[in-house]
C-alpha cells in the first residue's frame, strides 16, 4: 500500500448531489461503535495518567540535578504503553534504547469527536486523529499530543458509498494511512491548499483533504489535515 499527493488548484470544491442516506446511517454508526469502544476501553484515562506519572517523576529528578532516566522506569513506561488497550489505534511505535537509556513513543489513534473551523462557529460530527508522542533521554522529557487530521462524517460517509469492503478493520487502515501521511504533509503544505492523498488499497478510494487552521476545546488554533471527501477518480465531490 501506497501513499501518494496529488494537488488541485483553488480553494473551493462545490458539492455535487448529496450522500444517500444509507452511507451516512453507516458513518454515524461507525462513529458511534468507535466512542463506545474508547469510553469503555477507558484508554485515554490511562494514557493521561502514564504522561502524569512521567511529568512528576521528571519534576522530580530535576529538583535533586538528576538527567539520566533509571532503566527500569523506562522498561516500565514501555510496557505499560505496549500494554494499553487496542481502542482507536492506527499505530504505535515503541522504541527503548536501553545502551542509551532513551525511550521513544510514538502513538496514532481515532476518536470519534466534533470538529470546528477557525474560520466558522459550525460543528460537525466527526473523527480526529490525534499523534502522541513521549520522548525521554538523558536531560529530556518531552510530551506532547496533536490532532493532525479531522475526518468528517461527509467524507466517510462517502468512503462507505465508494468501497468495495466496508468493514470496521478496511475503515481503519485507510485511517492508518491518513495517520501516517499527515505530519509530513502538514510540514509542508500551507493553509487552504487542497489536496489528494491517494490511499492506493483494493478496497478504499483515495481521501481528498485540505490544510486548515481549527481550534481545540480551548479555543487555541492549530494546523490540521481536514479530510473533506472520499473520492474516486473523476468522481463528483
């Protein structure tokens, strides 16, 4: 499997038609399935409490001029995140480098969410993929979370209009690849360019999606990949 960009000119895409009902009953479902997954897994609770854990042993080895991480502290950071329920993943890579006593995570998930514009007061029902990454070596301690790419129903529930599998698992390795393509590619495009980004997979067709800035429950912005549609070669939006 592939991922590929190809860009458009302009800003704007019409809609063309509507999504019949059907698709949109089943990406509302599969929203739902994703939320009731996640609440009951309750692996965003224990996600928050590894990076406390971290922030405070962090704080204090600081305090007493410390910089080297204990071995075993990491080993069981590392577990403990190998460990964490499968809810919404898309990809987690877990690298410990015990000669160097360093420890990397870096972890993809899906939630189901609602979704803003910086731009507009309007809300949306919708997914989001969101990068965690913990980063600890001697003298480091570094971690952070970002949405990186906003799924809208629309386009999902074209992508159920449009597949030859739709199944939950065929629905999440297109999300995977999203996942994987998005840091690259919000590093280099800029805000209100659009592009595909061609899931290249017997079942799906490719995502067409947009650089934008959007703003968390806190009001902050940032930049994010919106996935706007699922689209078939010279398919109408």
């Amino acid at each position: 499997m592939a991922v590929g960009i190809g860009y458009f000119v302009g800003m704007n895409i019409m809609h063309s038609g509507t999504v019949p009902p059907e698709f949109v009953g089943q990406a509302r479902d599969a929203r739902r399935r994703l939320e009731l997954e996640i609440v009951g897994s309750k692996v965003g609770a224990m996600m928050r409490a590894i990076a406390k854990e971290i922030r405070i042993t962090a704080n204090r080895r600081r305090r007493h001029h410390r910089t080297a991480w204990r071995e075993n502290f990491l080993d069981d950071i590392a577990k403990r995140w190998g460990k964490l329920p499968s809810a919404g993943t898309l990809g987690t890579s877990i690298q410990h480098d015990k000669k160097c006593g360093s420890l990397m995570i870096i972890d993809d998930r899906v939630t189901a969410s609602r979704s803003t514009r910086a731009s507009w007061d309007g809300i949306e029902l919708s997914f989001s993929i969101a990068r965690t990454v913990i980063d600890l070596a001697d003298g480091r301690c570094r971690i952070g979370e970002m949405t990186t790419v906003m799924i809208g129903l629309h386009a999902v529930a074209r992508w159920y209009q449009r597949s030859f599998d739709r199944s939950d698992a065929s629905l999440m390795r297109d999300f995977a690849l999203l996942a994987k393509a998005a840091p690259d590619l919000l590093a280099q495009a800029e805000v209100g360019v659009e592009f595909e980004v061609a899931v290249q997979t017997p079942e799906g067709p490719p995502w067409r999606c947009v650089v934008i800035e959007t703003r968390d429950d806190k009001s902050a912005q940032f930049l994010a990949l919106h996935a706007r549609t699922s689209l078939e070669e010279g398919a109408a939006y």
